[in-house]
C-alpha cells in the first residue's frame, strides 16, 4: 500500500500549492490514501467546511486538526457531518467531532486515522498516550484495520519519540505535526512502524512558521502585539512524508520525506517512480 502524509497547510498560500499538488502526487505516484493536516488552512487559524471540502475534492481521504482545531467557530457545527475531518482524540469528553476515523482506501484496504495532541509545551488536554492505546486497543492493526495512521500534534521532539517507541509495532505511521519545520528522522522503527518527528507544513518557508515575519518580529523585539499574524504569501513548498505499508502485516517497508516547489531542497519518494 502507498501512503502519503501532508503535513499542516498554512494560509492561501500553502492551501493553494497542496489544492494544486494533491491530484497530481495521487497520479505520479498511484497513491492508495492520502491524509493531510488541515488546521491552519483558514488564514493561519483553523478550517472552514468550504476549505476542508476543497481539499476532499482535491484528493484527501482525510484531514487532520490539531491545537487550532475550533479557532474558526463554525466547525463546532460542521465537524458533526463532515466524517473525513478528524480532531484530536483527547479533547475532553463531549468535543465535537470524533479523533479516529476508519476510511476505505484505493486498494480496498480499511485505514484507521487517529488524531491526538500532545501535552508537553501545549494547553492542558487528556494523555495522549492513554487515548490511542484505548482506540487501538478497540480497533487494532490486522484485527479491526489494516494500515494504522497517528497524527501527533506535539511541540516537543521528545514526547513525539515517546509516543513512537511506545506505538512501535502496532500501528503502520507515527507522524508528528505543529511545528511546522520537517526533520531529517524518518526511518522505520525496530518493531516496524514508519515515523518521522514533523512532517513539515504546506506553506511559505520565507517566514515565521509560515506567518509573514513583520508582527512575530515586533513581537520577540518588544513583547507587544502591534497587529494580528498573517500567512506569508510566498511560493509554497509541500512537506510530507511518504510511506510504503506491507499488505500481509500492515507495517512499513519502505519511508520518505517529500518537498517540493517553494524554497527548500526538493525530495520525493523515488522508489515509487523507479
């Protein structure tokens, strides 16, 4: 099976380079499931149920949320029917919207995506750790899904290694998103999950984590808001990572980054080209 992960979409800018690049990664690459995080795609903060149909129609399975998930204030009301939009597992009981969704892919094989948050650096939420084993635990990889994909939105590397150590066997990918910066570490992990630390964003690199760079400068300079955050509206580069998952044991055989267009050193999975 082949599996590509974008990770977080920021602003117009990167909103229109993943809108652009979805249909034509699915046909270059003959993609069985795409997923991407789309919780900044609304002006930097949150997502619109246009937008989240917009890329559904481009070619995602499935979007992902994350901290921002409700910063636009109706998707508390739309989350409820849109079934491919996934928030963090972990918000409290009674969010809405659900934090795993069990999709259908191309190949016909069942994808479970979970969507979880992490504490470290972040707003005070339920374990992370705790809220995914409970839900594999219910639908596990070979038992109730064939591939197992994380989410886990986390600002700090060393719970995003946790939670990959701690999965390691037992779902296919282990993804971190909301930092907004791709690491060199994606590998397949001793027990046979693909992981990599962050994915990366969709979005303007010539920037402050894909906002223009005037007001986050203002703001280290002086410790005062002068204006709001608003995307940088250069060339996008679209970050992701491209994994390759066993059909018989739904673990990963194969795993690369993806970048391209935009600023930084292009890369792409070759060896689905080859």
């Amino acid at each position: 099976m082949r599996l590509l992960f974008l990770g977080d979409i920021v602003g117009r800018a990167g909103r229109k380079a993943a809108v652009e690049a979805i249909p034509r990664l699915r046909e270059r690459f003959k993609l069985d499931f795409l997923v991407i995080n789309g919780e900044n795609a609304a002006g930097g903060f949150g997502i619109t149920e246009a937008i989240h149909l917009e890329l559904i129609d481009a070619g995602a399975d499935a979007v992902t949320l994350g901290n921002h998930a409700f910063d636009q204030k109706d998707t508390l009301v739309f989350i409820e029917r849109q079934d491919r939009l996934i928030r963090p597992l972990n918000f409290p009981p009674g969010t809405p919207g659900r934090g795993a969704g069990l999709f259908k892919a191309k190949n016909g094989a069942d994808v479970l995506v979970i969507n979880a948050m992490g504490r470290v650096f972040m707003s005070e939420i339920d374990c992370p750790f705790r809220a995914i084993d409970r839900e594999i635990t219910a639908c596990g990889l070979k038992t109730g899904a064939d591939v197992i994909l994380v989410d886990f939105h986390a600002e700090a590397t060393s719970e995003k290694q946790a939670l990959g150590l701690f999965l390691d066997g037992r779902v296919s990918v282990v993804v971190g998103t909301h930092t907004h910066t791709p690491t060199s570490d994606e590998r397949i992990l001793a027990g046979g999950t693909a992981y990599m630390s962050d994915a990366g964003m969709c979005g303007d690199y010539n920037s402050v984590l894909g906002m223009d760079p005037d007001e986050p400068i203002n703001r280290f300079l002086t410790r005062l808001p002068r204006e709001r955050f608003e995307p940088a509206l250069g060339p996008a580069t679209v970050s992701g990572l491209a994994v390759e998952i066993d059909d018989r044991t739904g673990l990963a055989t194969r795993v690369k980054s993806l970048r391209l267009g935009g600023v930084l050193e292009p890369t792409e999975p070759l060896f689905w080209v080859e």
